[in-house]
C-alpha cells in the first residue's frame, strides 16, 4: 500500500455519522488500518457538528456521545491562556447530568476537544 506524509479530510457531516452517504468514521478507521500514513505522517481532519436547526435528533445523539466520551477524563481544555487544561468533570465535582447540561450549552467547544482526542 502506499504510504502518505499529509492525509487532509474535509467531511460534510459529523463523527460520528447515521447518514448513509457520510462515511467519516469508515474513512478514518480505513486509513489507520491500512497503515496508510507515513511513519511521521499527519492527518488532518475537518468535520461539521450539525445544529439544532438542521438535525435535532442527530445534534442530541453527538452531545449525548461528547459528554459520555469526555466525562471521565481526567483533564480537559481551557480557555485560559497562561495554562489551557483544567480538572476533568469528575474532579470538578459534577454529576453526569450537570455536565451533560454544561456540554450541551458549550457543544462547540467540548465537541472540539472530541475531535482531538479521537
């Protein structure tokens, strides 16, 4: 197989995604299980995270998925300049269900810090 230094992936839909024609995730697994990148290769990814208006059901499902994934980590990222991380949401003290309702008003952020640690 051949072998790439810079693997970029702009995708129309979110990570996960229900819809028959968005393949994100099959594309990403196919990549890595076919060893396509490099030893020093990079991929770069860009998905969408669909809003209220466009899909509710599909927006509850991905803040559902980035609040369970991200709970139990044990730091996440912050806004904060000086140092960007900060206890997770257990060590801050939250519930499932309060930090379900703080991913749910923050999805963009909490869905990037998703993104990246996939």
């Amino acid at each position: 197989p051949q072998k790439f230094d810079l693997i970029y992936l702009d995708f129309c839909g979110p990570l996960p995604s229900k819809k028959a024609g968005q393949k994100t995730l099959k594309a990403i697994t196919s990549i890595l299980k076919y060893h396509a990148l490099s030893p020093l290769g990079v991929m770069i990814t860009n998905v969408s995270l669909p809003s209220k208006e466009q899909n509710a059901n599909e927006h509850k499902n991905i803040v559902n998925l980035v609040a369970s994934y991200l709970y139990p980590k044990s730091t996440l990222e912050s806004n904060n300049p000086e140092w960007n991380c900060t206890d997770g949401a257990i060590s801050e003290g939250y519930s499932l269900d309060e930090w379900h309702k703080k991913v749910e008003c923050e999805i963009e952020d909490f869905y990037g810090q998703y993104i990246t640690r996939l």
